[in-house]
C-alpha cells in the first residue's frame, strides 16, 4: 500500500482527500476567520487570473488520487470594503431621514433598479410590499412635518432613539449576520454613525428656525431629501467614493459636535423657559450683585477695583471674539459709564472676562428670547446677548440703562474741564404691573431669586 501526500509551497484553502483506491485519509482544513463575511463570494477557489482552480495531475510514480472539495476563500479587502461603505453608509443616511432610506432601498430592490450581490441578500426583505407601504407612509408624514418651524424639532426629539437603532438594525442587515459578536460590533458602530448624523441635523433645525420666516426652513427640509436620495444612489453606483465623502463629512462634523450639542441644550433651555413665561407680566428690576463665585472671579480679574451696578445672567449670541452659546453675566459698573464686562465660566474652576466698550446697543425681540445687540461702529465689532422669555421685560430694562449710561458718559467727553460733572446714570428700576413682587433673573440652573419691592 503506498500513500500520497500534498506537496507544494501554497497548499490549496478547503477539503483535501488524499488515498488510493483501497483507503483514503480525510484532512479539513478549517474554515478562514472571514468566512462568515465573506460567504458570498464565489464557492469555488479562482486563480488570480480568474480561472477555476484545478488539482494538479498526480505524480506519475504515485497511485494517490487527490480530490478537492473547495471551501470560500479570504475576502478580497476591496470587497470587504465596500461592504462595509454601504452598510455604514445607510446607517449614515439613517440620521436623516431612516423612513426615506428604508424606503429608497425596498423599492429599488423591488423594481430591480439595483441588483443586489449575494453579499447583499439580507437586504432583501426590505423589497417586501408591507415594508414598502409602512415606511413610505411614515415618510409622507415625516416630509410636512419637517417643513413645519419648531413641530420638525420636536419630530427629532422624538426620534432621537428611534433613528440610530435603525440605523444600527439596517447596517446589521446590510452585513447579512455574519456573526452575534459582529453584529454587536457593527450595531455599535452604525448607531454611533447614524446618532452623530442626526445630531448635525438636529442642531442645524434648530438655528435655521430662529428664522422668522417658514421659507428657510422648507428649503433646509428639501435640501436634506435630495442630499439623501443622491447619497442613496451614490452608495449604490460608487461605494468607496461614498465612503470618502462620509468621512470627510464626519471628520467635520467631530471637529463642531460639541458647538453643535451646546447650541441644542441652550435652545432646549430657551424652550423650557418660553413655557414658564407668566400670562401676566411681573415687576423686574437689576440687581446690584453677582453670584457669590462669579463676584469672586469678577474683582480678581477687574483691576482696578470696580463697584457692580447691576449684573444679568444672559447667553451670548453671534460675536467676533465671545464663543457662542455661553451663559454668563452681563455686568456694568459705577466707574466705567461706556463699558460693559461679561463674565463667563472656564474650564477647571476658573473663569473668564471680556470687555465691550464704546458702542449702540439695539433690541430684538425674537420668538423665544430677546436679544441685545452691541455695535461698535468704529471697530465694526457686533455682539449679542439673550434673554430668556420667563422675565419678561428684563431686555427692555436693560436696553434703558444702556442707552442712559451711553449717553452720560458722551456728555462728560463733551463737556469743558472746568465744568464739575453733575448728573450721574439713574439706577434702573421697572415695575410692570405687578402687586409688588420683584424677580431676580434665573440661569440656565433653573435657580431664581424673589424679593418684594414697592
């Protein structure tokens, strides 16, 4: 009895039997760590060339028959990759709008306007006609309501658990189950993705509907539609290119995701005080302190010492060299007529100062706070601080003493040194219609102070 043997450098990835015709020997070689991924492959092992692979003829001293029984080979990395660009991808398009891209998908699927590889079987089922239906109805009805100012806030509210565990279900299902520890893996990572997409969405509503008129933001709803269904087809037509897109896009978006998460908590904060505004207006006056660690702060970093006037909790708005979205205190003081200081919280238990002299402060009254605006003509310096709507007529109060303290301080530039200074800035005080209850502003803590006046 002879036996045979496999010889050769590269020994071939599946099933070997080896003997002759009176005994053979059965060697498995196990199946590659890819396998689950990669199982729609071909079943049959390729040359590089692309020809099927063939055993060698046997040895011609040798009786030994050798039989293959081919098992999928490695994953190519490109295909791996682009696997992997489209099921990211949709869980990507997923932040969006999750309606449109499940329903983008199943009835590309069902008409044949892609032909999904093998890779991509999973996927058919969202091709069935209850799918369908279900997801383009939920899409008729997301489509007006994004296009409604401040109901298209509350609809990503809403979904903001909703749309990175489809994201994360569709990416899943994009992959086909390769196996239970990949689909954690892929679950995590496409819900990351998908949570990160809706949270640029989420931020960007948010500002636009600041915006008085509707227009704007029917424009931004529309605009997110066709970026979804170009990227839809993108994904399909050219994945890695999508693929590249989407990291440049998140690359961004990781650089202003903490501007973008502080603007949606202000806005959230704004939206929380809108509704405890009062049906009827309070007496609201300046107080002439600040909080015991912002005064600490605020004599440390004013030199010389100053007297507070009066000081007002307030976040700031656009402005050349004040970040955005930071609350804070907006501060005058009994020497400095022309100046204003507004102090702010820093990180690690410090803090920090900014000063705004010389310029014509103007009010907007906006639909959730109201907003003081300081101009600097000359320096074409703009800066501007919000008031939430729960103290209705602090703004106003402030806008008063301002314009009275600005003008002080150009009569005293106009007047001769000889002449003695006379009139000084009237304390601010306002009593609107109120039993005589006065209210201290609060922040975004919640935190409020209430004193009795006349």
């Amino acid at each position: 009895m002879s036996s045979g043997r496999v010889s050769g450098k590269s020994k071939p990835r599946g099933e070997a039997v080896v003997g002759d015709s009176s005994k053979s020997v059965t060697r498995v070689l196990e199946p590659t760590a890819f396998a689950p991924i990669t199982s729609h492959l071909s079943t049959r092992l390729t040359l590089a060339q692309g020809g099927p692979l063939t055993p060698p003829p046997p040895h011609p001293h040798s009786s030994a028959n050798v039989c293959f029984l081919a098992t999928p080979p490695y994953p190519f990395p490109m295909d791996v990759l682009q696997t992997l660009a489209v099921a990211l991808g949709l869980a990507a398009l997923s932040g969006y709008s999750l309606y449109l891209t499940v329903f983008l998908t199943g009835l590309a699927v069902h008409f044949d306007w892609i032909h999904l590889g093998t890779q991509y079987a999973s996927l058919q089922v969202l091709a069935d006609p209850a799918v369908i239906i279900i997801s383009g109805i939920l899409f008729v009805i997301e489509f007006f309501v994004d296009k409604i100012p401040w109901l298209d806030s509350l609809w990503d509210a809403i979904h903001t658990v909703i749309r990175p565990i489809g994201g994360g279900l569709l990416a899943i299902q994009a992959l086909g189950h390769p196996s239970p520890v990949f689909n954690v893996i892929i679950g995590l990572i496409a819900g990351a993705v998908t949570f990160t997409s809706h949270s640029v969405k989420t931020g960007t509503r948010l500002m636009v509907n600041q915006s008085p008129e509707p227009f704007s933001n029917v424009a931004v709803s529309l605009g997110e539609n066709l970026l979804v269904g170009a990227m839809f087809a993108l994904l399909w037509s050219h994945p890695l290119v999508a693929l590249a897109i989407l990291l440049v896009f998140f690359s961004i978006a990781f650089y202003f995701l903490p501007r973008i998460w502080r603007t949606i908590r202000m806005r959230i904060f704004f939206i929380r005080q809108k509704m405890k505004q009062p049906a009827r207006r309070t007496a609201v006056e300046l107080l002439a302190s600040l909080p015991h660690v912002y005064e600490r702060w605020f004599h440390k970093l004013v030199q010389p010492q100053q007297t507070v006037r009066w000081a007002v909790p307030c976040i700031t708005g656009k402005g050349r060299l004040i970040p955005r979205d930071q609350f804070g205190y907006l501060t005058a003081t009994e020497q400095q007529l022309s100046m204003v200081f507004f102090i702010v919280k820093g990180w690690f238990a410090s803090a920090k100062l900014f000063e705004i002299d010389d310029f014509e402060p103007t009010l907007k009254q906006r639909f959730l706070y109201d907003e003081i605006i300081l101009s600097t003509p000359g320096k074409n310096d703009r800066y501007s601080f919000r008031f939430d709507r729960s103290q209705a007529g602090l703004a106003p109060l402030v806008l008063e003493d301002l314009k009275r303290r600005m003008d002080t301080s150009r009569q005293v530039l106009l007047m001769p040194p000889s002449e003695p200074i006379t009139e000084q800035a009237k304390p601010a005080h306002a009593i609107l219609r109120n039993e005589g209850t006065t209210f201290a502003p609060s922040g975004p803590d919640g935190n409020s102070q209430s004193q009795s006046g006349a």
